[in-house]
C-alpha cells in the first residue's frame, strides 16, 4: 500500500487552535466541537500564529 510509504509526522501540517477560556490547543484543520476541558463550544477557539505556537502543546 502507497500510504506506508510516506513519512508524514503528526501535527505538521496541522492548524492549531487556542481556546480563549481554558488556553487548551488543539491541532487539527478545523477547531474541536467541544472543549475537552471547559467544555466551551467552537466559537471560542482561534487559530495560532506561528510566534503563539512556540512552545505550546497539548498539554493542558
């Protein structure tokens, strides 16, 4: 199959979305439904700029 042979790694060419109430991040081309944390809805996620990007992960 075509697709073992491509050496993608995760979240490289992935959005990232910030929420404005927990300050979750989450990659993906589009924002979350819910936010795992406070639960709030996608209106509150925005996407980062490269420069929020430095050093922020999933972690929260």
């Amino acid at each position: 199959m075509l697709l073992k042979n491509l050496d993608i790694k995760e979240g490289d060419n992935m959005k990232k979305w910030k929420c404005s109430v927990c300050d979750y991040v989450h990659e993906d081309d589009n924002p979350p439904g819910e936010g795992p944390h406070c639960e709030s809805i996608t209106d509150v996620f925005s996407e980062q700029s490269s420069e929020e990007e430095n050093g922020q992960k999933n972690t929260k």
